[in-house]
C-alpha cells in the first residue's frame, strides 16, 4: 500500500493500489502461428492434388514458366552480334569478272554466300599514285606493282610506307658480319610483313674509286680507294674536293702502250703526273686478237718507253 502525504501535515495518508487490467480479443502467438501452418498445409495439399488431376498442364506451365525466365534474364543480342555471327563466304570465291580500272579484292566478306562484283571488286589503284606521307623511318615506295589494300582499294601508309633498317633496333653493325661490312640503316627491309634481316640492313662497302663526276673546279681526293660512301652512295661532296693546282692529266702523255683515261681532267696530279695516275694499262697480251709481235710474252727492249720512242724516231726517217 502507498501512502501519501497530506500538505501541511507529518502523517502518511493509506492510499489504495492501481490495478491494470487488459483484456485480449485476439488468440495467442502459437495459436496464430498453427493456423498459417494449417493454411498452408491445405494449399499445399490442394496444389498438389491438382497437379496430380492435370500432370500434362502442369508441365507444359513449368516449362513455359522456364523458358520465359531464361530469356528474361539473358543479356539482349543486338543486330551487330548477329550479323558478326553470320559466316560470310570470302570474294575469292567471286567468278565474275570485274569491271575495267577494278581489281578484285579476295580477303573481303560476300553477303553470306552472295557474291558480287559491288561487293568484291575495288579500284586498282597501286603505290605509284600514293601522294601521302610516311612515319619516321619508313619510306614511300611508288613501286607500281605494290597494289594499294585500303578501303575501297585507296592508297594508305599501310600499303606504301616501307619500314627501313633504321626502325629496327635489333639489327646494328655488330651484326654485320665481314671485315668489309657496313650497316645501312637507309635500306628498305624485305621479310614477312616488314621484318627487317641482315641481309637487308648489311652491305658491302662501296669507295669513290668508282666515282667519276666531280663538278667543274673540283677534283677527285687522293684517297679515293679508301674514303667509304655513306649508305653506298657515292656523291662529290664525299669523293671530291676543291682543286688546289691547275697541273692534272688532261695534258697528260702516257707512255705508249698506255691510254689516257676516260676522265682525265678531274683527276689531280699533285706534283707531277704519272702513268700510274693518268693511265689505263692495256689487256694483258693473251686475252685480246691481233696481239701483234710487240705483246708478245717475249718484248725485250720494246716494252722500254725509250727504246719505243727510237723505233720511232728511226721508222721516220
């Protein structure tokens, strides 16, 4: 019992307890919990028994009931995927003839198995009509040979750049095999699809010896047996210079049977000139006809220049 306090005063008053009283209409958590189960025992019973009165319905509902999901959830094949899927013939099964200025073109697709000149044949168009650039280290190649591949049969850097040896860092002069080998990093490389070889990128060197076309006021160096042409080619800025004396052997008198060279007058002389710089020497006496007495192998005092010179001066008389 609670007691409270009247105000003002010392005493407890008695006060009676509250009591809460709640009355439930509704059953209790386990009851409620039976009866679904019940229900659900009955539908269960229910499907069941149906299915068992109309099997064939049934399944025909669970496999239309399958396929729907499958395709609900399968990802949706778009036209492209489809058309990629198709196996296309290849135009080099194309036995029309193509018309005039047109070439047909074997690596693209017929429509299926259609194939047609519109589709197969592109303008024959070769590397000789190629106006573009090319990447570094490649060069253009206007062989008319090479047939351009590029859409429609155009000309593109695929079908005309050429790669060089330069663009291959593989290959360098360590790999030049022969003391008179050198590296050419101009050359074109030739392998499958462009791969550069040795063979492409190592080169025999070549020397001015075999230069004859210095301009006017130059003349041939000295070395010219030696000094090597960049990239094999031989040209006045290396085999030539600037001619310091006007004595070279244009004037020249070889000594008989000797001949003056073909080029005579851009070959310098330095000091003096010689036979061995102006002249040509003959044949060897066996390998020419009419070799006469004085080339045969026993000339004695004929092959002397002055004895020749008397033989001369004496015939004169």
């Amino acid at each position: 019992m609670k007691y409270k306090k009247i105000l003002g005063g010392s005493d407890n008053i008695p006060q009676p307890m509250k009591q809460n009283n709640v009355t439930s209409t509704s059953g209790s958590i386990s009851s409620s919990i039976k009866k679904s189960m019940t229900e659900f025992k009955n539908m269960y019973t229910k499907i069941i028994e149906f299915i068992k009165n109309n099997f064939i319905f049934s399944l025909l509902v669970c496999i239309l009931l399958s396929i729907y999901i499958s395709l609900f959830l399968t990802d949706t094949v778009t036209q492209a995927e489809l058309d990629a899927a198709v196996v296309n013939k290849k135009c080099s099964e194309l036995t029309d003839t193509c018309p005039f200025g047109k070439r047909k073109d074997e690596t693209l697709d017929c429509d299926g198995d259609n194939c047609t000149t519109d589709k197969c044949c592109v303008d024959n168009n070769n590397c000789s009509s190629y106006t573009g650039t090319c990447p570094a280290n490649y060069v253009i190649t206007t062989d008319s040979t090479v047939q351009c591949t590029g859409d429609n049969g155009s000309c593109t850097q695929d079908s005309c750049c050429k790669k060089t040896c330069d663009a291959e860092p593989t290959i360098t002069q360590a790999d030049c095999s022969g003391a008179d080998t050198e590296y050419r990093g101009a050359s074109v490389c030739t392998g499958t699809n462009n791969a550069c070889q040795e063979s492409d990128c190592c080169h025999p060197r070549v020397y001015c010896d075999t230069f004859t076309s210095c301009p006017t006021g130059q003349m041939l160096k000295s070395d010219t047996s030696s000094t090597v042409c960049p990239n094999g080619v031989c040209d006045a800025s290396t085999c030539c210079q600037d001619s310091d004396s006007s004595l070279d052997c244009s004037d020249y008198q070889c000594t008989a049977p000797n001949t003056l060279k073909s080029n005579p007058d851009i070959i310098e002389c330095g000091d003096s000139c010689t036979d061995s710089l102006c002249c040509d020497t003959p044949n060897s006496p066996n390998n020419g006809p009419n070799n006469g007495p004085n080339n045969g192998p026993n000339n004695g005092p004929n092959n002397d220049p002055a004895d020749v010179k008397e033989i001369n001066k004496n015939l004169l008389v």
